[in-house]
C-alpha cells in the first residue's frame, strides 16, 4: 500500500466526527499512531478510537479546547508520553459558521473565527515543532475551506479567517521548508456530515447541481487529500492548497 506512515504520530484536532473522524481513521490504517481530539462529544471520540483499534491502529483519546494554549499544550504532551512525540498536525477543529451580514457580525463573532483558524493552528504547531524540527521531518495540514476561493457571502468573517489560515499556511511553508516540514491545505467543498442535517434540501441541492464532478463529496474524499499531504510521496508539495469539491472552485 502507498502512503504508509508507520513510526509516525499524528494528532487530527476535532477528529470525533464528520470529516475529522475519516481523516484521523484514515491516518491510523496507514499506520500512525493517532490522538483523536474531542471537546463536546467524548462518546464519539471512543466510538473513533474503538473503530480504529478494531482496524489494527494504534491511539489514543486527547480531550481539550484546541482554542486555548494551556489545554493545546497538555494535550500534545500527553500524547508524546504515551504515543510519541508528534510529527504530524492536521488542524480541522471548527465552530458553527452560520451566515451573517457584515451588519449582523460582531466583533466577537469574527474573534472565535479567528481563535478556530488562526489561533489554534498556531499552537498546535508551536506545541509539535521542536520534535519535528530536531528530526527534521514533519507534516502539518490546515484543512480551511473553499469559502475563501469563492468568496462566498454573506460570510465576511469565515472567509476573512479562512484567508489568513491558508496565509499563515503559505508563509510557514517558506519558512520550515529547509527543515523537512512540509505545510499545506486541504481546502474541502460543501461535504454532508452529520453537522448538516437540519440544511434545507433546497440549499443541498441548488449546491450539489453546481458540482462538475456530478457527486457529492464524501468524507474519505477529505481524508484521503489528507493521508497523501502527510505521506513521504508528498516531500516535494509544500504551501499548496487542495481543493476537494469536484471542480467547483472558480480561478
């Protein structure tokens, strides 16, 4: 199989379900030990660790508020205790996103955007990058969306911290190259999990007849962007952005 990542330690931030659960599964089968992040649902975070020890992977349950440094912090040293130091970061923790007016938004509003997509990749990288830089090798992955791409409205403040999530992504690229870090995006199209069940049909279907692919995307869709980007056959990719939805992304 290709795209092994045995010997290596991953930590997939909101991985307990949708699209997180898919990439840190996924990450597990090919053979990295794996901390599955929750906040809110530690019952699904055992449902995602079970799976994946059921499948032969190795991992662990790491609960904690990826928006605040001290928790980031205790979060990666106990997953270096028990599974090793990490050397593979994928930031997919989010928040509801619902759609506002630039006259609907408040400054607290646009702040949690903030703390979700700028704020915790930034920890999560500063807590793992003294191991990665000491081995030199590491993977980190920013999965951020395709809003930015399409500048999508009326949704300023996502698409505002989605921008500077892939400009931090594309900067530190630059900055970790020489020490065998690879940082990249995967930047998913609208993809159904759970978190949508209470979308109006009309709006899932006046999206999904714009998709040239002709399908939905699928969560595996995700992970499977994610599993290369963090593999040794992607050592070359470095500050790119992936985007998975079918082509629907204007240029």
């Amino acid at each position: 199989m290709a795209f092994r990542l045995d010997g290596h330690v991953a930590i997939v931030s909101g991985s307990s379900r949708g699209l997180g659960a898919d990439m840190a599964l996924t990450l597990g089968r090919a053979g990295a030990r794996v901390a599955v992040n929750y906040f809110q649902h530690p019952d699904k975070a055992e449902a995602v660790l079970r799976e994946l020890r059921k499948a032969g992977g190795q991992g662990m349950l790491v609960g904690g508020d990826v928006t605040n440094e001290n928790a980031v912090a205790d979060m990666c040293a106990r997953t270096a205790k028990e599974l090793g130091p990490i050397d593979i970061v994928v930031v997919n923790a989010t928040c509801d996103q619902p759609k506002l007016t630039i006259d609907e938004c408040t400054w607290d509003y646009y702040q949690r955007m903030v703390d979700f997509f700028i704020k915790s990749p930034f920890l999560l990288v500063r807590a793992c990058l003294a191991h990665m830089k000491a081995k030199r090798w590491g993977r980190i992955i920013n999965i951020t969306s395709e809003v930015y791409h399409r500048s999508d409205n009326p949704h300023s403040a996502y698409v505002t911290a989605k921008g500077g999530q892939i400009g931090f992504t594309r900067s530190l690229a630059t900055e970790l190259a020489t020490w065998g870090i690879t940082v990249n995006s995967v930047a998913p199209g609208w993809i159904p999990t759970e978190r949508h069940a209470n979308v109006p049909q009309a709006d899932k279907d006046g999206y999904r007849a714009k998709i040239p692919a002709g399908r939905w995307g699928v969560p595996q869709d995700v992970a499977d962007a994610v599993l290369y980007l963090a593999s040794e056959e992607a050592s070359f990719v470095t500050g790119q952005t992936l985007c998975v939805n079918g082509g629907l992304s204007p240029w």
